[in-house]
C-alpha cells in the first residue's frame, strides 16, 4: 500500500526510543525525512544514527526541551531551514509524574503540565503555519490510557492525556479548512524501555518473576498480550498518510481491548 508519504518531512518529539523511535522508523521507511526532537542530546544524536544505518531517508535530530519556548521555536526553524516545509507532526513526548490529588505540590503540578499540553500545544502553535502554506498537514498526539482511566497516583498524567484529546477535536474542527488532519493515537500496555524498567523494579521489590508481574496487567487486556511499540507506529503512519484523508478529530485505541466501548 502507498501511503504517500515520499518526501514529507515529519518532526517527531520523544522520537529517540520507544514507540516515538518506532515512528521514526516508519516514516523513514515509508519515503518521509524525519527530525528526531529530544531532550537529551547524546540519546538523540545515538538515536538519529541508528536511523540513518538502516534508512535512505534524511534525518536529523534537534535537541529540544518542550519547557523552553526558545529551544521549541529553535526546531522549527531548524527544520524549515533543512527542509523547506514541514508536513506532518507527531507528538510523542511523554511525561508520567507519580503523585495523588493532594500530595502534588504547585510545582509539580506546573511541571507536569509544561511536559505534556503546553509542549504540545508549543509545537502545534508553531506547526500549523507551514502547513497553512501548503494546505496539507497531518497532526498525531499520542496520549494515553489514562485519559480514559485515571490512575490515582499519577493524576496529571491522566489528565494532560484527557487535556490533548480535547486539543484534538478542537483543533480538528479549527484546521479541517486548512487541509490539517488533526487525530490521537491512544496506547496502552506497550513494552516500551519505560514499560520495562518498571516491570524490572517490580520484579526487585516483590521477588517475582517476569512471568508473575506481567501476569495480572496481561489478564485485563482481550488479546492476551502486550502491545510493540510498531504496532502503535502503523496507525501512526495511517493517520500521518494520504489514505487517512477523510480522518479527523479522532482517538484511536491502540490497546488490545483494553478500553473497548461502544
């Protein structure tokens, strides 16, 4: 399937690992150029090599803190002047901040949101306009489960994910004039390096096997598995493409069942 992607230039956050790296890969895979945009400088530059070994596509990485205004309008101005246009944005950039209602501090609830809805609505503010130009954009906000089914300890992470989704419709409803596709993607239970990592603090602190800790997460989802990071990057590159051209507004779970409604 051609999915049109030859030649559009996609700027993805968090895109250094994880389900970020896996969409990175795609649309490389597919003809797109990436920028690989990331906090940490040497996991990006790492990362952006790894891409090159095993595309043709061009990409490059800009390091960029989604706190900073500056550094944000910095990748921008950085793609443009590589590329010329910018097609296609994916934010990825993830932040999970452990904390209850009433334990969260006013920093950290600041903090929490400059990680989330204000770096995405950062990047979105600065990646409508070349699209306007051109009247052709695609925007995908990953969010989160959580969205759907707040976790207590980790409060803001639902509700930055419910704040996105919302971003998602109305800005659908604002930018389908324009030629700009605006959708969410909705992951859950994905083996990620995060999702790892916590599975191996679980496994230390409880002195239970692989097996043992994966086996009650497992239990609730209908396919009776854990999600890949490139099973997320597909949809990705479905609403990223020409084929998703009558798709807006939307949030698609990509999670096994887990949230399967009617």
């Amino acid at each position: 399937m051609n999915f049109g992607l030859t030649d559009r230039v996609a700027i993805v956050t968090g895109g250094n690992r994880g389900i970020g790296y896996a969409i990175s890969t795609e649309l490389l895979a597919e003809g797109a150029h990436v920028v690989v945009a990331n906090l940490d400088p040497a996991r990006n530059a790492q990362a952006v090599e790894q891409l090159k070994a095993k595309s043709n596509g061009h990409v490059i990485g800009v390091p960029t803190d989604l706190n900073d205004a500056a550094a944000v309008e910095n990748l921008f101005k950085r793609t443009l002047a590589e590329f010329g246009r910018l097609d296609i944005l994916v934010n990825n950039a993830t932040h999970v901040s452990q904390g209850g209602f009433f334990t969260m501090t006013e920093e950290n609830w600041d903090h929490a949101f400059d990680n989330k809805l204000r770096g995405t609505v950062r990047c979105i503010r600065h990646a409508v306009p070349p699209m306007r130009e051109r009247k052709w954009g695609r925007i995908v906000n990953v969010s989160g489960g959580a969205a759907w089914t707040p976790q207590i300890g980790a409060i803001t992470t639902g509700i930055n994910n419910a704040a996105v989704q919302n971003l998602t419709v109305a800005l659908a409803n604002e930018l389908g004039k324009d030629g700009i596709l605006v959708n969410a993607i909705v992951p859950t239970a994905v083996r990620t390096e995060r999702h790892d990592n916590n599975i191996r603090e679980t496994m230390q602190k409880t002195g239970q096997s692989e097996a043992e800790v994966l086996k009650p997460r497992v239990a609730k989802i209908p396919l009776g598995r854990m999600g890949a990071a490139a099973e997320i990057a597909a949809v990705a590159i479905f609403l990223a493409s020409e084929r998703a051209s009558f798709v807006t507004g939307s949030a698609w779970a990509v999670d096994g069942g887990v949230s399967a409604r009617l």
